[in-house]
C-alpha cells in the first residue's frame, strides 16, 4: 500500500536502481576518484550551466550543516524560516558542525523568507553580544510546499548579499520545485544569487544522497575535510553517486518530480472537490495540506492511511513521490467523501 506521510516512503526509482546494479562491477578506486563520481558531478555542471564544485553526502542533514558551517564561524548566525527543516527538524545539527552558530528563525506568509525580514534580522543588533548574520537559508520548495519564483529570490539574495551575507538553499525538493515553474535550474539558483544549493537525491528517488552544490568554487575550501570528519567520505562512493547518473539521464529527475506534482494537484482537487476542503497553501510542488474536521482525520487513519499533521503550518499533511498512482489518490479521496457524508 502507498502512503502519505512522506516521500521518503517510495522506494528506489528504476532509472537509480539501474545506475547502482551497473556500479557494482569489478574492483574501482575508492573515496570518490571513481568514474561515476567524477561523471556525476560533471553531469550537474551541465544541469547547472557553470563550473560549480560538486559533494556527495549521505544526507540532507549532513548536507545542510556541513554546508553551513562552510559559510560560518562559530560567532555567526543563519537566518531562517521558523518551519525551515534546519530549525525544527535536524536535531541541532548545523549548530553542531559550524561550532555554534546560532539559527535566527523568523516569519513569513507561506513559509517564505522575505526581504524585509532579511533586514529586521540583520539589523535589530550590532553588537558584539549578538551573533552576527552571515548567512541566509531558504527552503526550495518550501516546508508548505510553495515555491520561490527567481525574483523573490533575486530579491532576498540582493538584500543578503548587500548585507554581506551569504545565501544557502535546501533543496531537498528542489526536482518538485524545478518541475513546477518549468524553469532551468540554473534560473533558479546562481543566476537568481544562490551561493550553495543542497540539491537533495533521495525524494528523487534514489537510496540515498544529496549533492552539495558550490557555485562559488571559494567557498568549498577544504569541504572535502569537512566531509571527512563528519564522517561523509563513503569509501565505496560510487554508489552514493551512479544513482545520479541514472536520473540526470535524459530528464528523468524532471519527470518523476513532474508526476509527483501532478499526483499533488490531483489530490488537493479532488479533496476540495468530495469534501470542501481547499488546500491551506498553494500547491506549488508534490505536497498538500488540508485542515481536516477531526472525524475525517480518524476515519483516515482508522483505514490504514499514513499522513503527518505538520507541525506549526497547522492541518493536516499529504506528500506525493515519484512513484504515487492515480489510482492511490483516488481511493484517498474515495475515503475522504464517505467519511465527509458520514460527519
């Protein structure tokens, strides 16, 4: 049975498993001087259009902190959305691997950052008491499932960078987000002002990884070392890295993440539709979420279905992966319009 509660759920795409049993061929050099690291990497320079520095972690936590302590010193701090996973989900993890950096979470409408709140933050001290702002991290797509256009992240780089601040981005979902505006990932990352983007593999549908993404070359030095010592140097690399392979092959990362999101919006119409429960957010990328009166959540849950109440957005939440049917959906919202005749 397919489930809701995660796109972690899914298992390992085709086009990935593929890529991985092709790996496993033979004896090949260790720590990453493999041929299909070192193509891998090469593919996201194409995707990306620049010569961007490339690290296979296993991860999006280890991603995520190991890339922010790259930006900071221990006296720093990074601000960030108060639903950022960052914030609320890594278990003080980048506080951890930077020594100390203080997370500044702040607000914002659809669990978007925005410029102003970029300069409240930077601004409300100056103190050598108070952490100083060095970075800035976003959520692509965002932790409510929407998602930045490049001018709003133009606009939030611009005040960042003014400030002198660096810009960090979670792309744990940033296939969904890339999927949904039909844009280059390039137009959506250092062409928009993104210093670092955590392009993550694993709701993709690979087993497991994410790729850290540098696309200022400067601000890598000695990141391998930083891999090394939090124990992120796979000494079989490869096969943190084919899996890359087979999903940057002609588009499938697009494609699955394309479905994802049309599985989404089927759901959020359907519920909306059986029940007159319109989605809380937009549905911008594969996720949904909906406030369901509590008989309906019960009768769900009573019925076998998984699906997580999203903590701080309120209601109820709906992801969708790569691999989620129609035919899923539909059982789903079969489900929701007789519980909803049945309240």
């Amino acid at each position: 049975m397919q489930h809701f509660a995660s796109d972690n759920y899914a298992g390992i795409c085709p086009e990935a498993l593929a890529a991985l049993l092709a790996a496993n061929d033979g004896h090949v050099r260790s720590y990453g001087d493999d041929e299909w690291t070192l193509q891998a990497a090469d593919r996201l320079r194409e995707l990306f259009e620049t010569d961007c520095d490339v690290y296979f972690v296993f991860n999006g936590t280890a991603a995520n902190s190991l890339a922010l302590a790259a930006l900071c010193q221990s006296y720093h701090s990074v601000i960030c959305h108060h639903l950022a996973h960052v914030e609320t989900d890594e278990c003080g993890a980048p506080e951890f691997f930077s020594n100390g950096a203080k997370l500044l979470a702040v607000g914002g409408e659809q669990g978007k950052l925005t410029p102003a709140a970029i300069v409240e933050a930077v601004s409300r001290r100056s103190d050598i008491h108070h952490p100083k702002p060095k970075v800035v991290t976003l959520t692509q797509a965002t932790e409510v499932g929407t998602v930045y256009r490049p001018d709003e992240l133009r606009a939030l780089a611009d005040a960042a960078h003014e400030r002198g601040l660096r810009v960090h981005m979670d792309g744990a979902r940033f296939a969904n987000a890339v999927a949904g505006l039909g844009l280059s990932p390039a137009e959506m990352t250092w062409r928009a002002g993104v210093d670092v983007l955590c392009f993550g593999g694993t709701k993709m549908g690979l087993p497991v990884g994410e790729a850290v993404v540098f696309f200022d070359r400067r601000l890598a030095e000695d990141f391998s070392y930083r891999c090394k010592q939090a124990g992120q140097l796979a000494s079989k690399m490869r096969f943190l890295s084919a899996p890359w392979l087979g999903i940057l092959e002609n588009g499938t990362w697009l494609r699955h993440a394309a479905h994802a999101n049309a599985m989404a919006r089927r759901l959020a119409a359907g519920v909306a539709e059986v029940a007159g429960l319109p989605a809380l957010f937009p549905v911008d990328a594969n996720g949904v979420f909906v406030r369901l009166p509590g008989r309906i959540e019960e009768g769900l849950r009573e019925r076998g279905w998984l699906f997580y109440n999203f903590i701080g957005a309120g209601g109820a939440r709906f992801m969708c992966g790569w691999d989620t049917a129609p035919e899923t959906v539909d059982r789903l919202v079969g489900d929701v319009r007789e519980l909803a005749r049945e309240s």
